[in-house]
C-alpha cells in the first residue's frame, strides 16, 4: 500500500506514494499512463485524478513538491484536471522528468514552477484526439468532439505558451502540436523555458498509448513481434477484447468528465 513517509512514520494515502524528504518537501511520482479513475488502471502505476487530490489532501504544511515525471500520456481530460489540481495548489513545484513526459503527461510537467529534464530526455506534443475505438457516431456528434477537441487544443497550447522562451510565437507552438513532435531534452530549450541535465539512465516507460501515436519512436512501440515468432490467435483476439472494452470505457468517462466541464460553463477555464 502506497503511503506517506514523515519522520519515519507511515501513512496510507491511497494509491500514489508520497516521500517526504524533509518536513516541507515532499516527492509526487507519476510514472504510468493518466486515467480517468481507477477502473481505467492497467497497473499500479497508472494515475488518475482521484489519487492527485488524496496526494494533495495530505500534504499539511509542505510547501515544496517534488513533481517527478516518467509517463507516456493518456487521457486529456484526467490530464487536464490533474493539471489544474497541482496549479492551485500553494506548494512550490519542481517538475523532474525522469525519461518521457509524452502527450497529456507534457501538460502536467508544465505545472511545475521550474522544469527540469535530462538531455536524454524526451518531451513530445500533439493534437489531443478522443480516443475512441471501434464507436459509432453520427456526423453531428463528430462535429461537436471536434469542437470540443479544438476548445481542447487552444487550453492545451496556452498552457504550453505559459512556459516558453521569449520570442516564441504562439504559431509556432500549434505548429508543434499539429506535427506531433518528440523532442530530446537538449532540444526543448530552443522553445520552452526548461533546465537541461545532463543525461541519465533513465528507467524504462511502458505506455499503452505509445502504439497510438503516429510519429513514437520504434524503440518505445510495444507490440513488435520478432522475426519468425508464431502467432497466438487466440491470445490476440483476447487481448483485443480487453482492448475493446477498456477503449469503452474511456469513452464513457470521457462523455462524463465532458458533461462536468460544460456545467462548468467554459472548457477554456477548464483547461487552464
């Protein structure tokens, strides 16, 4: 069980592990995809905006966060919450990423007071898309995810602006997200407002997104199959199922995480 680390003491917290290294500093890992809740978890590390606010609930006096970042990305509206939850927050926070801050998980790095990646570390931003699978919808619907979609992409790019370096233009950050780009560490400083470590050995990040994007590296996709490895149908067409029905159930948080921004009134004062 994840708990709370102070002065030698324990304390449950619910899902994420939370260290503090001193009485007013405290560690935030998040090192798995981004989810809508916990039935959307594939693993322990997965994290989703419930575990943030029971994070932040416990962090009494703390007046440091330590934000360390190893994620492939995930769901943009649990993102976008996360994003707005550490904000508000009065702690000051310093965003570590570890290896990959990829897609949503780039937006929440840029929570961070200070950023700080490695030169071998990669950041990447894209369009956000919904995400579904395998869904019937009308054209009226499409258009309104569209919509929807784009109000996304302009929070998401004014989150990005808010961590760029002078002279960087607006255009040229949605020139970014419309192209899908990865960039290493050594390069993010030629847009955005970063630290530049040197280079580590960063652990491994798994992702399920990672085979969905259209520009991932052939190192990090997780489904190549070797030369000359046989087939098992029948696992695959398993795993397709689970992948069916998580992909529904996305799509059903993400109908409702939609329906909770518009009573808010306003998707850009959601996003930012």
């Amino acid at each position: 069980m994840p708990v709370l680390l102070l002065k030698n003491q324990k304390k449950n917290v619910g899902k994420l592990e939370i260290c503090n290294q001193t009485e007013i500093s405290a560690d935030l890992n998040i090192f798995g995809d981004i989810v809508s809740d916990d039935w959307g978890k594939w693993c322990d590390d997965d994290t989703c905006p419930s575990d943030i606010s029971d994070f932040l609930k416990n962090l009494e006096d703390i007046q440091e966060i330590n934000l360390h970042i190893n994620s492939g990305g995930g769901s943009v509206f649990a993102g976008i919450t996360i994003y707005n939850m550490l904000k508000r927050n009065n702690a000051r926070i310093t965003t570590y990423i570890d290896g990959i801050a990829a897609s949503i998980a780039s937006v929440i790095a840029c929570a961070g007071d200070r950023i700080v990646i490695p030169a071998n570390g990669t950041f990447m931003i894209h369009k956000p898309t919904n995400g579904y699978f395998f869904t019937s919808m009308n054209a009226d619907q499409l258009r309104k995810d569209a919509d929807t979609l784009d109000i996304c992409q302009k929070a998401i790019l004014q989150t990005y602006m808010s961590k760029t370096k002078e002279g960087v233009t607006e255009e040229e950050i949605n020139n970014l997200i419309n192209e899908e780009t990865w960039m290493v560490g050594s390069d993010t400083t030629d847009y955005f407002d970063f630290e530049v470590e040197d280079s580590v050995q960063a652990a491994a990040c798994t992702s399920n997104y990672f085979d969905e994007y259209s520009k991932t590296p052939k190192a990090l996709k997780q489904h190549e199959e070797p030369e000359n490895k046989t087939l098992d149908i029948d696992a695959i067409a398993d795993a397709v199922m689970e992948k069916i029905k998580a992909k529904e159930a996305n799509q059903r948080n993400l109908e409702n995480e939609k329906i909770k921004a518009e009573l808010l009134g306003d998707l850009d004062r959601y996003g930012v």
